[in-house]
C-alpha cells in the first residue's frame, strides 16, 4: 500500500538459509538485515547435496540462474554386499555442492545489509517489536527475528532450551574424489549415477558433485555431463 510503513527483519545466521529467507522476505517487500557470527566469507562448509525441486523452484522464483546450479543424473542403483546390481530405477535429481548454492544467494544479496562478525546472545520482545541483543551490546529492533543461526542456534535456545543436539546413533565419513582419477570401467559404472551400497548394518553411497564455480571457462568433461563453463566435478562417496 502507497505510504504504508516498511517492515524490518533480521535474521540471525547467514548461511544458505538466512539468505534464502532474507532474499524471500525483500521479494515480499520487506527491509532485511542478516547478521553473521564468523566474521570472514563463509566457504568450503559441507560437499555435495542434492538441490531438491522445492529449493530450485524458490531460486527461480527470485529470479535466480539455475541451469549450472550442478550435474544433472537420472538414475538410482542399489549394490548387494559383493557389488552386484540388485535394483535400478528413474530418479531425476540435480547433484551441486554446498559452495555453489551459497555462493548464488549471497551474490544476490545486498553486501550492504549483509553483517560478518556480529554474533546474537539474546532476544526480547515486547507487543510491538523484537529486540536483537548482540555480542558487542548493540541492540536492534525490528518486526521479525529469524533464527537461522545454525544447529547450536542461540535464538532456539532461548526459545526451546529443553532442545539440544544428542548423538544420532551412527558415524558416517565422507571423501572427494576428482573426477580424473576414476579408472574408465568405475567411471562408466558410477559417476552419472546415485548408487547405494547397503552390508548388513552400514550404507555407503557415491554421487558426482559439482566443481567449485570459479574452476569455469574449460571444455566439457567426456562423461556429458558438466557444462562447458565448469572445469570439474567430484564424486562424494559418502559411508554410513
């Protein structure tokens, strides 16, 4: 409405969700502020994941490039104990990486109102308004707190103290091999595909995942399957 008061958010925790909330909320029309504990640029946190459909219809709708958001695979497989194929089914699915979907939303989103190095130790709030209280005694009000601050999330604290992280049962490592150093015969067999290996009480599974977006500007891979503006992918075999 003409002439209606602004709204202000502020979101504490800038990784991929903070910035996916933040880019959503200044969409909607409202005056975002994301706020950040690690004072220097977030990178290199996490391998590859999987950019599910909900996560590439919302970059879309913002108006954001997604054709080489990762590596594009359609097929599942499922391997016995001695490595036979025991099941093989369609499953289309975009493979990326950790770094790139940060990178795409941090890019988008203002510098200005982006803040390193101010971490939150509370909130208050009262019937009209919500107060950050941050490490450095600031306080900033505004009309929405987000609490995207990660697993051992201040604002969850303060809101659910009876909730914290506990041991999930299981370890699970995690490794990255460059693409080049696959024999031929394990190329063609696992890199444009989901594979699941499940021996009796474990599960390992092996995915390509997208090279690092400032590696571009080289010919495609043999494999088909990576852009001409990317250099190199990974595959993650990940244990469980």
């Amino acid at each position: 409405m003409a002439g209606a008061r602004v709204k202000r958010a502020i979101i504490v925790g800038g990784s991929m969700s903070g910035l996916l909330s933040g880019l959503l909320l200044r969409r909607a029309g409202w005056a975002v502020d994301i706020y950040e504990r690690v004072d220097s640029e977030l990178s290199g946190r996490g391998a590859g994941i999987v950019a599910q459909y909900e996560l590439i219809e919302r970059l879309r709708g913002l108006g954001l490039a997604t054709d080489e958001l990762g590596v594009h695979i359609t097929t599942r497989k499922i391997l016995d104990v001695l490595g036979r194929l025991t099941h093989e089914f369609e499953c289309p699915q975009v493979l990326t990486a950790w770094e790139r979907v940060y990178r795409l939303l941090r890019d988008a989103f203002p510098p200005a109102c982006y803040h390193r190095g101010r971490g939150a130790a509370k909130f208050t709030q009262n019937a009209d308004a919500v107060q950050a209280h941050f490490s450095d005694g600031e306080i900033i009000e505004a009309d929405l707190l987000v609490g995207a601050d990660g697993i051992r999330s201040t604002i969850r604290r303060q809101c659910l103290p009876e909730v914290t992280p506990r041991y999930a049962g299981y370890c699970a490592w995690r490794a990255l091999v460059p693409e080049r150093a696959f024999a031929p015969d394990v190329h063609r067999e696992l890199f444009a595909y989901m594979t699941f290996g499940l021996p009796a009480g474990e599960q390992f599974l092996g995915y390509p995942v997208a090279g690092q977006r400032s590696s571009s500007r080289s010919p495609p891979l043999q494999c088909g399957l990576v852009p001409a503006r990317r250099r190199s992918n990974e595959i993650a075999m990940v244990a469980h």
